[in-house]
C-alpha cells in the first residue's frame, strides 16, 4: 500500500471531504470533522503560532485533550516549524498537587515557546507557567480567532516531537524524536497492519501517551482513515459505548493496553453484546504493559462469539525511546505463550509469556547478557533495539532509574525478555526483579498471579530489593479487602523463597502510578525506604509482630 510512505504533512494537501474523524459527544452521538475541515484548522493554527513569534525548531506544548483542536495544535505546529510536545491534561492526575509537581517538571524539561490549552486546564497551566518563567498559554479557540490559513507549512523542524516516557521510575524524560524517526515509524505500522484509507479504527486511549498518539491518532490521520474517537473517560463511564461503535461502524483497527481489555471483561457481560457483531476487527493493538495470557483468553471468550477472530488480538513492544513500535505479532497469526529455558528465569506461574510478535522492518532485536553478550533463543537478558526509528537522544534525564538508554550502539531498554523463533517475549523490567535460587523473579510476574488470584490491576503494587543486604519483597495494596493479604502471603512466600516479606496498606488510590497505569514501584521503593508514608510496614504472615521501620542504609 503506498501509503505508507506519505511525509507527516502530505494529508494537508489534498485532504478528504469524506473521510475524517469522529468525536464522542456527551449525549451518545458523534462530532464529525472531515480532513478538508482538520487541514484548514491545522494551517490556520500554524499562522497564529507564526504570528504569536514561533520560530523554527520551537517547542510548542500541547494539554489538550483529544479533540479537533489537539490534531490542529499538533500538526500546526509541525506547519509551523516548530516541535509539539504533548503534555497530559489535569485529568489524568487524581490530586492537584500531584498534576502540578509532575506537569511543573515536565514544563521545565521541554520549555516550550507557547503552550495551547483546553479551557478547562488553562488556569493551572497559568500558574505552572508563571512559577517557571514561561510564556503566558493560551486556550485553543481563542489562539485560532481570527487566523487566516497559513498559505504554505514551513520546513519540518529536525525534532518532530518531543515525547515523554511513562515515568513509571521516576520523573518522566523527554525523548527526542526527529521527523525520520516518526516517519519511519509510522510506516513500520502501516505495514505491520496493512493500514489503508477504507479501514475504519477506534480508540480511547489518551494522546497524551505514546501508543494513543503516534501508535493511533497520528498513523490514522496520516494514513486517512475515518477514526471514531473517544476520551479515556468516555470508555470508563460505558466500554460498551466503546464496543457498540465498533461493531456499527464496521471498526477493523484499534488499540489500549491489558487493562482495557481486563475493564471489559470487568463491565461487560454477554448478554450485553447480544445485538453487537466483530467480524470486521482484523487488528486490537495490545501493549504499554505486559499481556496477560488470561486476559487474552477471556476476551476472546467473550466477543469471539460475535465474531471476533482471535488472530486479531495483536500484542506488540514497543516504547517512547523507539518513538513507539518495536515488534508486532502479524494480523491472523494468532497469539502464543512460551517458557524461557528451564535453567533460566522464573516468570509467570507455569513460567510462560505472551508472545510480542517480531520485530517491524528496519529494527533489530537482541537480547543482551549483564556482560553485553548476545544471548541464544530462551535465554533471558535485556532487550537492546537498533535499526531506524530510534529517538536522537533525551532532553532533561535528570530523575530517573529507568536504566533505560540510547546511544550510537541502539536502545538498551532496561526490559528483561528473551527470543524464540524470531518473536520476542517480554518478562518485566529489569530493576523490579530479584534473584532467587540462582532464577529471576519479576514483579510484573507476581501482580499478575495476584490479579488471577482475584486483586485488582492498579490495587496492588510489588516490590522487590535488597534491604540491609537481605531479599526483600512488600506487597503494596491501595485498599486492601479482606483475604487479600493472604492471597499475597501465598504468592510471595512461594515464588520468593527466604526473601523477608512486608506489606503495606494505603488508601484506594494511593498506589502510585503513571499517567498510563503502570505502577511507579521504584518511586514507591524509596518512599518507604525514605520513610515519606504514613502508613507503616507490616509482615506479610498475619499475625506476627510488627517490624522496624521500613528504611535502607
């Protein structure tokens, strides 16, 4: 399909009046917005950048949310000249003071020039602006009052987006992303997918985040489908809002990490899909987290008598420091579970993971032993990707312990994963592991035998270090509930050997997690180490005394 290889701006020139995108609006309907109506606001946004004094190679901040106004501030600024740079709305954030801190450091990291707002955000944008110095932001209607379109979009600047990681180990880093690396990318999915302009898609996800942003909305308008797009809390409120759009509008791609799929199964019950159908969905995206086997299996136990085909659950790799994809399981083929070697590491209960499919074109894929040698098939190491499509560097890297990094040798990803038949699968981040036995223990393993167990994602965290020289693992639940701490002595105790074992309990919605989801165990690990809870450590047994305070040397 050709076209695949369009530039980032080639839709502004001759752009549908058919076809474009559909917004949920708040009575169960659609705002419609054709690409001729996108193209027009995309270039009326860019002369007022221009005339606001953005320059070439700007960076332009962008809180908004998803909506007419986020494609034109993000494309206008590309017309422009200048780097957007997406920054999550105060939605995301259940606490002002925590949206302010973390939206404060991501402010000072990219510096933008301008910043474009929603009306509902504008205000603490003001006050996150006026504390670091930055130019006054400006809502985004009254940005575009008045504007004529721009005649001519400006030279690609060399960065194309700033883009921020998950900040799951603490603060977020700006990646660099230039204009090749986004094409590229971008090509690499159309291809994966077999994307074309007849095939309608769907998502939910926030654009904020990569896989919403470059894995859905910038693929869908450079490509030109229709696109039906709904907020993260549109598809809260009513997932089978989310579902019934798929099946009227004959939906054949869309996307959201395991949870999505685990709310689903959550919220929705057979006999709510008794008039829906899903024979046209050829591509459900999979990835931001690792995929859960169960997950998969339910859901298509779900929808799959409706139609859905189970060769289009679609788990993939990927992250910001690629610009977004990786590796991708193929349309049809159908998803697996495999083992790493016997002799190596330890992961999910029967010790098999999901399979992430293979790597796009133009990427390679390795797995790395700690001495930096490549590892055979069902070794595991570390992922290290290189090939095109890798972002120029970081700006602003002060703050984190991701271990992830990129250099002239690739990315090095700090993920613990190994290789077999050519398909990557994906065990855990490297620093959240700890070895028992001679075997590594992850703890996305473990909250994913808890989740089985009957916990809820995002209720618990685990952590794994060493204390005082001792293994340690702490349970970290978010309004714990009866027979959970049990639940939680049996897994540890099990896959941890003589590790010591804490728990601690916080309030619903005190485990701390990214914008996305994930938990941010590293930053929670030094909490406690640091002694910044309230709550104190208990063991894990039930029952036995309390233990000191939970603080490392």
């Amino acid at each position: 399909m050709g076209d695949q290889d369009r530039g980032l701006l080639d839709w502004l020139d001759q752009p549908s009046t058919e076809r474009g995108l559909y917004y949920a609006d708040s009575a169960d309907g659609w705002d419609f917005r054709s690409y001729r109506d996108l193209a027009t606001l995309v270039l009326r946004t860019a002369a007022a950048l221009r005339a606001k004094g953005v320059g070439q190679g700007d960076v332009v901040g962008l809180v908004l949310r998803s909506s007419p106004g986020f494609v034109a501030g993000f494309f206008g600024a590309l017309a422009a000249g200048a780097t957007p740079c997406s920054i999550p709305p105060p939605f995301a954030f259940q606490r002002a003071d925590e949206y302010e801190k973390h939206a404060g450091h991501l402010f000072r990291t990219a510096a933008p020039r301008y910043t474009i707002c929603d009306d509902e955000s504008l205000e603490q944008i003001r006050k996150i602006a006026c504390g670091l110095g930055l130019e006054e932001p400006v809502a985004f209607d009254e940005l575009v009052a008045g504007a004529e379109p721009l005649e001519r979009p400006m030279p690609l600047p060399e960065t194309a987006l700033i883009q921020f990681t998950s900040g799951s180990s603490g603060f977020s880093r700006g990646v660099l992303i230039s204009a090749d690396a986004l094409r590229t990318n971008l090509a690499g999915m159309g291809q994966w997918l077999g994307c074309a302009p007849q095939y309608p898609a769907i998502s939910w996800l926030p654009v904020h985040h990569d896989m919403g942003l470059v894995g859905f909305l910038l693929n869908v308008v450079v490509t030109g489908f229709d696109g039906w797009m709904m907020q993260p809390d549109d598809f809260i409120r009513s997932p089978l809002r989310y579902l019934r759009c798929i099946s009227d509008q004959g939906a054949v791609m869309t996307a959201m990490p395991n949870f999505g799929l685990a709310y689903i199964l959550r919220r929705v019950r057979p006999a709510d899909l008794r008039e829906l159908r899903f024979d046209s969905v050829r591509c459900v995206i999979i990835g931001a987290e690792r995929v859960d086997r169960q997950v998969l299996e339910d859901f298509h136990a779900l929808l799959g008598p409706h139609g859905l085909d189970r060769g289009a659950l679609l788990p993939a790799y990927g992250s910001a420091e690629a610009t977004l994809a990786v590796t991708g399981l193929a349309p049809g083929e159908g998803w697996s579970a495999q083992a790493p070697d016997a002799s190596d590491a330890a992961s999910l209960a029967g010790a098999a993971v999901v399979g992430c499919g293979r790597p796009l074109e133009g990427r390679t894929v390795r797995i790395l032993s700690e001495e930096g040698e490549e590892l055979p098939d069902g070794r595991v190491g570390e992922i290290v990707v290189t090939g095109v499509s890798i972002a120029s560097g970081y700006i602003g890297a002060t703050g984190s312990a991701s271990g992830t990094s990129v250099d002239d040798g690739g990315l090095a990803t700090g993920d613990a994963g190994f290789m077999r038949d050519g398909q990557l699968f994906v065990i855990g981040r490297l620093g959240d592991g700890l070895k028992v036995n001679g075997k590594m223990v992850f703890a996305e393993s473990l909250e994913a035998l808890l989740h089985h167990r009957g916990i809820p994602e995002r209720r618990v965290a685990v952590l794994l270090g060493v204390r005082d020289g001792v293994p340690t693992g702490v349970a970290v639940f978010g309004g714990a509930r009866p027979g959970w701490r049990e639940i939680a002595h049996e897994v540890l105790s099990e896959w941890l050997g003589d590790a010591v074992l804490h728990m601690v309990e916080l309030p619903r919605g005190g485990v701390s997690v990214t914008s996305s989801g994930k938990p941010r165990r590293r930053v929670i690990w030094k909490a406690l180490c640091a002694g910044e809870f309230d709550a104190t450590t208990q063991p894990l047994t039930a029952g036995a005394q309390e233990n000191a305070p939970f603080t490392a040397n």
